[in-house]
C-alpha cells in the first residue's frame, strides 16, 4: 500500500470518527491544531485504525504523533512490521 491510499484511508477514518468533512490531508496538518482533534477524537481514530489494519499502536507511539505525516510514518512501519511477520 502506498502512502496516498494509506491516506486516504486514514481520511475516510477520521471522517467517520468525526462526522467532519476534510478536503484532504497534507503531511503537515497538525492534528489539534489544523483537524482540531481532541483526545477522544484521537482515541476513536486509533480504534478504527487498529481495527482496519489489525494493527495495535502503543500509548508511547501517540505522545510523538502530532501530524498527518507522523501519523502516516508510524502506520507505514506497523503495517511493513505486520506484512513481514505474517511472512515469515
């Protein structure tokens, strides 16, 4: 999966967790500030984005999540790391 379909996806999520409607996501929207996320935004965002992938994202991993890119970077190599592991 390439980075502009892992973010599309990770648009449609946040659209649906939200009931917002987002034009689309830059690298450098910052998630409090630009998508004016809260905390249970974020929380229900990493829900439906561990449910989607069958991925879990650590509570360490979200203390250096503040942009679309950070978020996009983490997913890239949980999904890599799970690909991988089913493998080998």
């Amino acid at each position: 999966m390439n980075r502009q379909e892992l973010s599309a996806i990770v648009l449609e999520l946040l659209e649906k967790e939200t009931g917002e409607s987002y034009p689309s996501l830059e690298d450098s929207n910052s998630l409090r500030e630009s998508l004016n996320l809260d905390s249970l935004d974020m929380a229900g965002l990493v829900l439906h984005i561990e449910t989607r992938f069958g991925i879990a994202i650590e509570t360490e991993l979200l203390e250096h999540i503040n942009t679309v890119g950070n978020l996009l970077d983490m997913l890239d190599k949980k999904i890599a790391a799970k690909a991988a592991k089913t493998a080998a």
